[in-house]
C-alpha cells in the first residue's frame, strides 16, 4: 500500500519563544475589530478615496519581504507606525478620484506609471487614516480615558522596511469587479505591545485562598498496621487443627507496624465494644 507523502506546500505555525506566555492566539480577535472600524470607514468619512472597494480581510502576520513596496511611517503618542500600500492598488485609486475611468478601464502598469504629487498626496493620506484609525482601535481595546490626537500630514515620511521579525496586519481590500489588492499596516514593539497588554483579560483568575501553611509532618498520610497477638506452634500441631479447637493465647502489649517495620508498642483496649491501641511507646 502506498504511503502518501505529506504536502510540500502546507505550512505550520512557528512557535516564536519571545511570544510565549503573551496573548497571541488573541490577536485574531483585535484584527476583527480592527476590520470594522476600517471597513466602516471606508464606507463613510474616507469613501471618497476608497470608492468601489469593499474590505476583505485584516490578519496578522510578518512582514512581507518585498523590495517594490514603498514603506510610510508616522509617529504618535502610542508609538510609530509604518503603512505601504501596493503601487497597483494607489493607482486605481488615483484613476478613479481624479481619471474619471470606470473599474472596467485598462489598468495601469505601475513599472512604467512615474510616481506624481498628487500620488504623494494620497499615500499621506491613506497613511494618516490607517494610523489613526489603529490608535483609535488600541485606545478603545485599552480602556483608554483621553483617546490619542490624529496624526498630522507632516509626522508622515518615507521609512524603511520593517524588520522581518516585526509583526504587520495585512489588509486585503476587494472591489465590484472581484479584483484584490492588499496594503500593510506594521505597529512598532511598544505599540505592539500595547495591542498584546490589551487583550488580556480584564480580571485575571483569583487563585484559591490557603490557609495557614501547616507543617508536612501533619499533611502526609501514613499506614500503621497492629499486630495484637503472636503465637508459635509447630508444624505438627498446626496440622492437627480442627474446627472448634481453642489456641490459648495471652494478650499483652501489641505492636505497631509502619510497612513491616516495628516502631512502636502499644497496650490493647476496649473502648464501647471496639479493641483500641494505647500507651504509645517507642520500639526499643
């Protein structure tokens, strides 16, 4: 019988030791509600730049390792934030703000497309709503009292790539047509941070009220065994043994056994019919 072999192309998530005993299985979580308050806004005070397009999907998950995008960075009072967005996805919107083509108009190659001012213009804005939009959703997952000022147009500049350890949610926006774009949103270690401290319950579980500590000589448990009476005979007479026969015996002090080791001596009594163990004293 054949044996299958496994897939080449599936892949496993990497436990990063760093993240251990933080809230990342949470993140899913942040990311919808980051979804909605994009969304939401796409639909509403930006629709004028995100016009036709619906969003899809917000995930977490690392940088992507991709020279051609150009990366935007602002700084805030929760830390920095880098947003790139692909050079496709700025020149459909440019074309259908100021072109006038509709979504079915011939797309636009952006390796020959020259970067304009009024490109630069829309990729500091779309960067501020993001960035915005991101302190929005960590001050409110935060509990926040004073929510963070926007960023203003000039805390916008050009960045480098994020380093490949850094965490980013990708966003990946659809329009009527079924075309997909995607843009990045990459929060700095202490935003990222924040957003982490964030998830994690409110009211952390209340561990068991203990008592006073008590000695361990009073929390172990141990098996004391009572031998009353010992008798020996031979094996003749032991033979010669029949039913109603009478073994005389004399009942003195019985021993006290731990697990076949004699430690004690005690005397035999009788307390409201039960025979009881008293007179505690040391094996010699």
């Amino acid at each position: 019988m054949p044996i299958a072999s496994p897939d080449p192309t599936s892949q496993h998530q990497v436990l990063d030791p760093c993240l251990l005993g933080r809230p990342v299985h949470l993140l899913p979580q942040f990311a919808g509600r980051l979804l909605d308050d994009i969304d939401a806004a796409m639909q509403g005070a930006a629709r004028r730049y995100w016009g036709g397009w619906r969003l899809d999907s917000v995930v977490f998950g690392r940088v992507p390792q991709d020279t051609g995008l150009r990366w935007m960075a602002a700084t805030g009072a929760l830390g920095t934030v880098s947003v790139a967005f692909e050079r496709g996805l700025l020149l459909t919107l440019l074309e259908r703000r100021y072109g006038g083509r509709s979504a079915a108009a011939m797309p636009r190659d952006p390796g020959t497309e020259r970067v304009t001012a009024t490109e630069e213009r829309l990729i500091v804005v779309l960067t501020q709503q993001m960035v915005d939009l991101l302190y929005a959703r960590v001050a409110v997952s935060a509990a926040m009292e004073v929510a963070p000022r926007p960023v203003p147009a000039g805390a916008v500049a050009g960045s480098t790539m994020p380093g490949k350890s850094a965490w980013t949610i990708c966003a990946t926006v659809r329009d009527a047509n079924g075309a997909t774009s995607r843009f990045w949103i990459a929060p700095d270690q202490s935003l990222m941070a924040a957003i982490l401290g964030s998830l994690r319950p409110d009211h952390p579980h209340a561990h068991a009220v203990r008592g006073p500590s008590e000695p361990l000589s009073s929390k172990l448990q141990v098996k004391l065994d009572g031998r009353l009476i010992s008798k020996e005979i031979t094996l003749g007479a032991l033979f010669d043994l029949k039913v109603g026969d009478v073994i005389p015996v004399n009942v003195g002090r019985a021993d006290v056994l731990l697990d076949e080791a004699c430690l004690f001596t005690a005397a035999v009594a009788e307390h409201k019919g039960k025979l009881c163990l008293t007179s505690f004293e040391d094996a010699e």
